[in-house]
C-alpha cells in the first residue's frame, strides 16, 4: 500500500501535518465501524469497562472513568447500562469499605463475549485497508504516546488497535485544548479555521467536507467563532438562500497564534517520540481515511 502518496478526497491539506488531526480523522472512522458493529442498545465503551473490570477488578467508579478516559458524566451512562440487565453490580470496595467498587458479573462476561466478536468484527473492517504488517507496525507508535497506560491498562485492552486510537485521540486533544485555552479557542475552531483560510469564502457543507466530518457537525464551533468575531457570514451573491463563510482581520491574527501554538505541540510529539516514529504514525493514520489524491504538504518541525 502506498498510503503516503494518498489524500483524503477534498481534505485541506493544511491539517494533514498535524498528528492530532489525522488521528481525531481516524478515531472517526474506527469508532464509525464500532458503533455499526455493536449489538442493538450496546455502545462501544461497554467492552472497554467490561474487561477492565474482568481483568482487574473490582475498581471503582472513578478509576476506571480515569483509566479508560471517560468523564464522570459519561461514565455514570455507561455503568448504568450495564447495571440494568445486571452485568456489573456495586459491592463495596474491599480497600475502603466507605466507598463502593463495580464488579462483573458471569451475565456480564457472557456479554463480553458477544461484545468481544463484534468489536473484532469491527477492527476488521476499519483497518482492512492496512496490512498485517502495517497494523503491526502502528501499535507500538500508538502506545508511545500513552506510555503509562502500558502496565496500567490489561494487555487485551491494549491489543486492540481501535481501542489506542480512541486512547491517543483524547490524550491528544486534550493536550491541543491546553495549548490553545489561552487563545479562546480549541483544536476544533483551529481545525475550521485552517480548513476556511485555505477555501474562503466558501459554504459550512464544503468547509465539512474539508475538514472529513458532516455538515452538523461543524455548527456549533461555526456559531462559537461567529460569536466572538473570529469569522462572517455573507450571504452568497449566486445564490442568497446560501451563506458563504469568511475569517475577520482578528480572527486571522488569532488563527497565526494558535498555528504557532499547534506547531509548537507537533514538534513536542516529535521530540517525544522521534521524527521518523511520527512520519510513519502519520503515514499509517492516513492510509485509514478513505484517500485518492497525492501526497499532503508535511509540517517540519
């Protein structure tokens, strides 16, 4: 597979030096397999939670939200839709006996089973467009950026190529979000904005097509930067039922800062793991993005 000389057709080739996009672009569609390839009612986390706890538990709550960086929100959703038809009950925390633990049950790990073929029928079809020895090769640069999570996570977990990219794209983003909060924006009004400088004036649906997601997807970041004077909508002169979008004088001095700030944490990655890890990390993350065009432009750090 010649994965390096392929573009996303109609990507902004601007994101696609950024390893925080490429793999926000991966998680998309891996977790767009995992979704389709679960049972009715179940959500791709729930094998996440359900090994954790086969393999290491009892844990509480709290850890493991923490281990398998799932907000507190989200996870009381998650333990509550395993709670219901009784594959995880509370017991209290042998440790600490104020607190409570999660614990699975023999109707959870047959659960876990069923979850288990669908998730590995999920994989298969995510990355069928890498080869064996591709996917071998992506694993251990996935876990290069979560490096504690090798001994804290169990390796069945880790064995899943899915699951790293899940891992790595929060870990990513999160740190892309500190880098820009002094900003007032976050990697996803930076990623709109890189996609609009290099299209503009041009509509919200070619702006998503741009960036790899739907047109919804876009609109609350679109209303977020209109709100704060970073872009405009003008009313298409061709066709006044459509808006185009453009960037104001400030939002393209903000737009500066923030790529300062982005390249800044693409050359970080690359002294944290090596240029050429990141070369081949990048490679590998592309070839999962449905591509038929040249090569993209690469940053230098």
């Amino acid at each position: 597979m010649t994965s390096e000389d392929m573009t996303p057709p109609g990507s902004d080739r601007g994101l696609l030096g950024y390893t925080g996009h490429l793999m926000k672009r991966a998680f998309l569609h891996v977790h767009a397999h995992g979704a389709d390839a679960m049972p009715i009612g179940r959500h791709p986390r729930e094998i996440g939670v359900l090994l954790l706890l086969i393999h290491a538990g009892p844990l509480s709550q709290a850890r493991v939200g923490a281990l398998l960086d799932i907000s507190r929100t989200d996870m009381v959703k998650v333990v509550d839709g395993l709670e219901t038809p009784g594959y995880v009950v509370r017991e209290r925390d042998p440790a600490d006996r104020r607190r409570y633990a999660l614990r699975a049950t023999e109707a959870g790990e047959r659960a876990c089973e069923e979850l288990r073929a669908a998730a590995d029928e999920a994989e298969r079809a995510a990355f069928a467009c890498l080869s064996a020895d591709e996917r071998a090769r992506l694993v251990p640069i996935l876990l290069d950026l979560i490096p504690d999570l090798r001994d804290a996570l169990p390796a069945e977990l880790l064995a899943r190529t899915g699951f790293l990219i899940a891992r790595c794209h929060h870990r990513l983003r999160r740190r892309g979000e500190q880098r820009l909060a002094s900003r007032g924006l976050r990697p996803r009004h930076f990623g709109l904005l890189t996609a609009l400088a290099s299209a503009e004036p041009c509509s919200q649906q070619r702006l998503a097509g741009l960036m790899g997601v739907s047109g919804p997807a876009i609109i609350q970041s679109i209303d977020e930067l209109e709100r704060a004077g970073v872009i405009r909508r003008d009313r298409n002169p061709d066709d006044r039922r459509e808006h185009l979008l453009l960037i104001t004088p400030d939002g393209r001095r903000r737009h500066r800062e923030a790529r300062d700030d982005m390249d800044d944490f693409q050359r970080e990655l690359v002294i944290e793991i090596g240029a050429e890890r990141i070369a081949e990390l990048n490679r590998l993350l592309l070839a999962l993005i449905p591509s038929e065009a040249p090569t993209p432009q690469r940053r230098t750090p």
